[in-house]
C-alpha cells in the first residue's frame, strides 16, 4: 500500500474526510468482506499504522509482502489490520525476529493464504454456491455458506498448519549441521507430463482443467503418502523432494506405473538429482534443482533418470547395487555359502554421458524397479 503522509487526509485528524474505498464497490461484496474480516473499515493505511506504533514506511513494507494492493489514503483498513501490524512490529521490537526476517514472514504467509483463497473460491465455494432453486442468484446463496464456512475452516486450517509446522520443526532438529538446516543434502525430482503443449491445442479447457487436477491430485498424495514432501505444481510438472534418494525413488517409480496404468493420462518422466539444496520460503534453489530439471528434459517416455550422486547415494543406502555384475557376483557368493541372496528394489543402468547446458557433462543413470527392467 503506497501510502503519502502529506497529502490531504494523511493526519487523519485535519477535517478532510478521507476518500472511501467503497464508494463504488457492490454492497454484498462489502457485506462479504465484513463477515469475513469480522471488522469494519475505519482506518487508513496511516492512520493503522499510527494506531499500531509503527511507520507508514515499514507498515507499507509489511502490507505489500503480504501481496496487498497499495489503496492510497482509502479508508479501507480494520482492527484486525492494526493488530496484524503491532503483531509483527512487537516480534521485531522483542528481538525474536529481524525486520527482514518479519517481512519474509509476511511474505510467505500471503503467497501461500492467497493461493490457498484462490483455489477454495474458484474449485470449492464455486461449486457450492450453485443456486439450488430457480431464479436464485449465486450472490443470494453466498452469504449464509460463507456464513456457516467460514468458522470450520479457520480451524481446520490452523489444525492444518500446526501439523506441518511439528512436521518441519522435527526434519529441522534432527540436523545435526546448524549450516544444513539451510543449505541441505536432498533428494529433488521433477515429474513433468509428456506432451502437454500439444495436448493443449487439442483438448477443451474444461477437459485440459480436469487432467491437471488429476495429475496433480495423483502426484500430492503419492509423495505425501511416501514420506516425500511436495514444493510446487506448475500444471504439467510437479516437483517434490525427500531426505533420501530411497524415498524419492520409490515415489518416482510408482508415479510411473500409476500414471501408466490410466488410459485417459500422458506419459510421465521423471529426472532426479541428490545434494546440497538452498531452502527459501517453502521453495528449493541450487544447481541440484537445476540438474534434476535438466534430467527431466531429457528422460525418456515412462523413465526415470537420476544423476550420480543419487546413483551412489541409493548404492550407499543399499537400494541398490553397484552394477548388475556386482549383483550377480552377490547372488552367487550367496548360493555357495546357502545364504539368501541380497534384495535390492531398484536397479540402475548408466546413460551415455552427455552435455547439459550450464551444467557440463552429466552422467545420468536409469532407474527402474528390480525385476521391470529389460
């Protein structure tokens, strides 16, 4: 919110009434926002600020990393936002964060709630809010929904959301490093659908929507299922990472087989790579990332391609063996003593190296589930 503290209405207090942002807004959509916010409009951007303690300067900071669009001297803001302001001032102010630090934290906070609005209008409340009888409006059906909603999905959502902090917390104290609970050693895979741009010039938007939906569904829950943790969806491409290259590969290779075993779906491939990983806002960056995307370009239909440092850490982990001879020698070894043989899920095989832009020469390796390789 840009906000001019020296414009007519900036005090507050001068007598000039400040121009109102919903001069011209629907009345339902203001009864919406009351119902929701809980609160009235009674402040401008200055006049919250002031009321929080804080400067225009970094409660402009703070709104617009939040994702709020700037609204000049509107009187446009509620308690709530002044309480939301000396919240994260007061955090500052304690010492238990850093300025740059509480504005990262108002940024992730509103990438994420805004998305997650988004997606509960247009796919949930869209729905629901068919009128059920004939020549009612969708607006007249909205309010009482919304009404009797929005109180179970404010827990939820806080339920929610204290699971996957504990979840966090527990991967984070368990490193023993203080330097990798930044920069981390993880598993990172790309699964990107074959094909999607020219299913795109084919397909209707309604039918391309739904088959997103799909993939993406399908996607969440393996990883989740298998202990892997989802980044980020980007419609045709998901990409997850895992503590180790056992997990990742596990969900990799049943991605495969359940997308190859529905009809109606592209084929899939999969590129991973393992190491050092930076973390930023619920988001991964590094030449890791960059390797694993570039796998994935040149995977083949319905494969899986990992680099090196993924092949030794699956070897490592006894996942895998070093090669199908040193399987071989291992399985007869084991006959001639009586012993049982060692069982390895997954086998590897080495790709002809090749050059990946940026990134030099790359050693990929196929990986495939023990007994489906050719």
């Amino acid at each position: 919110m840009t906000v001019d503290d020296t414009g007519p209405g900036a005090e507050g207090d001068d007598g000039l009434e400040p121009r109102r942002a919903d001069s011209a807004e629907d009345p339902l959509a203001l009864r919406l926002e009351h119902l929701i916010l809980g609160a009235e409009r009674r402040y401008t951007p200055f006049q919250a600020a002031r009321s929080a303690g804080v400067s225009v300067e970094l409660a402009t900071r703070f709104w617009r990393a939040m994702g709020f669009a700037d609204i000049g001297q509107a009187k446009a803001l509620t308690e709530a936002d002044v309480l939301a302001l000396r919240r994260l001032s007061g955090l500052v102010e304690a010492g238990l964060l850093s300025e740059a630090m509480a504005v990262q934290v108002a940024r992730s906070t509103g990438q994420t709630t805004a998305r997650l609005a988004d997606w509960q209008i247009d796919s949930f409340l869209e729905g629901l809010t068919e009128p059920p009888e004939p020549g009612m409006t969708r607006t007249e059906v909205t309010y009482p929904l919304i009404e009797l909603l929005l109180p179970e999905l404010q827990e939820f959502l806080v339920y929610v959301w204290r699971r996957q902090l504990a979840a966090a917390t527990g991967r984070v104290v368990q490193v023993a490093d203080d330097e990798e609970m930044v920069d981390r050693r993880l598993a990172v895979a790309f699964a990107d659908l074959v094909g999607f741009t020219r299913l795109t010039r084919r397909m209707e938007e309604e039918e391309l929507g739904e088959l997103v939906e799909a993939f993406e569904t399908t996607a969440a829950d393996l990883v989740a299922a298998r202990g892997g943790r989802l980044i980020k969806t980007l419609g045709d491409e998901v990409l997850y990472a895992a503590d180790d290259a056992g997990t990742a590969a596990e969900i990799a290779v049943e991605l495969i087989e359940t997308m190859a075993a529905d009809q109606t779906m592209p084929e899939l491939r999969v590129g991973m790579a393992f190491g050092t990983v930076t973390t930023r806002m619920g988001d991964v960056f590094g030449t890791t990332v960059n390797l694993a995307s570039r796998l994935t370009s040149i995977a083949p239909r319905d494969a899986v391609l990992v680099d090196a440092a993924f092949a030794e850490e699956l070897v490592r982990g006894e996942a895998a063996p070093a090669s199908e001879a040193t399987h071989d020698e291992q399985v007869a070894e084991a006959r001639k003593r009586g012993a049982e043989p060692p069982w390895y899920p997954f086998a590897l095989r080495p790709v002809w190296q090749r050059p990946v832009r940026g990134l030099g020469v790359v050693e990929p390796w196929l990986l495939t589930r023990r007994g489906a390789e050719s």
